[in-house]
C-alpha cells in the first residue's frame, strides 16, 4: 500500500510564518510536522509514499529528499502556483499511487491515530475516513457514521480528519485540475460507497497560530 501526504498548501492563516517556511516543515513537538507522519508511515510499514507540493515545494523536497533517513521511498507530486486543492492534487498524483487503495494524510494536521490500522482496514466501498469530534472551528461537521459503518448526512455530525484510505475509483469520472474533495465525498456518499470510523485521541487541525500554540502546549505537557 502507498500513501500520499497532501502538502501542497499555502498555509495563508499562519502567515508570516509560512511567508518563509512551509507549513509541513513548521516545527511541532521539536520536529517539522511532516516528520511525524513519515515516522508514523513507516512505523505501519507503508513505505511508498507520495507528497504532493506547491508554495516553497523545494524546501519540502531538500528537507525530505528521497526518504531515506526514514526508511521510506519518497516521490513528489509539483503543482501550479496556487495549487491543485486536495482532489485536485491526489488526481494529479494518481500516476504515481497505482490502482490500489492509498493511505490519504493531511500534512496539516497532527494525529496519534495508529495508521497501521487504517493500513489493514478491509476496503467495502471507495473510502474509509477517519473522523473525530467536531472542534470549535467546525462546530456543524461533516458526515455522520450509520450503525453499518457507512457515511451518512443523517445522524450526529462528526469532522472528517483529514486521514483516510481512499481507492482510485472514487476519482473515475472526475477531471484533472483545482478540484475541492468535498463534492467527490458527497457523491460517493449518497451512492454509500463511503465508510467511517470514529477517532476518539489526540488530533488537531494546526491552521492557525492559536492551534499551533494549543498542539505545542500540549505535547510540551
């Protein structure tokens, strides 16, 4: 199985901070957030992986290079100034992930959640999505999981992740381009080709300089 780690985000509501630094390579816990889940990745032996870039995309490619300081076997995926936005960016990058289902990481977030589980999860549809509490930025949620494990729009709203298995077929029919990921959920939802799980540990969506502040406290503590 490979994974992709979405990266390629400006990182507009951390500025300046990602004026001059990336924000994978922003420093949580005393590492750049992207080392976290690269450390995670192959701790799942998944070592194919694949990131996608864009602003200051070179400075995420000489930090990382190939992979090897992790064990991993790195490619990237260079958008257009502006990026692709998160569909966009994993249609561009299906080349490189094959046929089979993928591990999705938002590079943006920060997560205990063991991938090695989501690595073994047993495909039933196009998507298996990690979701957790809804945070105050997200009070309304996303989706709902139904008592078969599916996703639904019925039901006490939870907040998607932004870590998920994803197979290539949920992008079949989808043109390339600057694409949110949304409406590809959406559809694959009402066909209830979508799965979710409920994540109940330590997660955060580190997006703003409060958010940093909060996960860098907390694992200081």
């Amino acid at each position: 199985m490979r994974a992709i780690i979405l990266a390629a985000g400006r990182g507009e509501r951390l500025r300046p901070l990602t004026d001059t630094t990336p924000k994978p390579l922003i420093d949580v816990g005393g590492r750049p957030l992207i080392h976290h889940h690269l450390s995670k990745l192959a701790d799942a032996g998944i070592t194919e992986v694949v990131i996608n870039v864009a602003w200051l995309g070179q400075m995420v490619e000489r930090a990382l290079e190939t992979g090897d300081d992790f064990g991993l076997s790195i490619e990237y995926s260079r958008e257009p100034a502006g990026a692709l936005e998160t569909a966009g960016g994993i249609i561009a990058a299906l080349p490189m992930l094959g046929h089979d289902p993928c591990v999705m990481v938002s590079a943006d977030v920060f997560c205990h959640y063991p991938l090695e589980r989501v690595k073994n999860h047993a495909m039933k549809g196009l998507g298996h999505l990690i979701m957790v509490r809804n945070p105050a930025h997200h009070p309304d949620g996303d989706f709902a999981i139904s008592p078969t494990g599916k996703l639904t729009r019925v039901g006490s709203t939870l907040t998607f992740s932004g870590l998920a298995v994803l197979h290539p077929q949920l992008f079949a029919g989808w043109t390339p381009g600057r694409r949110p990921l949304r409406p590809v959920l959406e559809e694959a939802l009402d066909h209830q080709m979508l799965t979710g799980e409920f994540y109940d540990g330590l997660w955060s969506d580190v997006g703003t300089p409060e958010r940093l502040a909060d996960i860098r406290a907390q694992l200081q503590a």
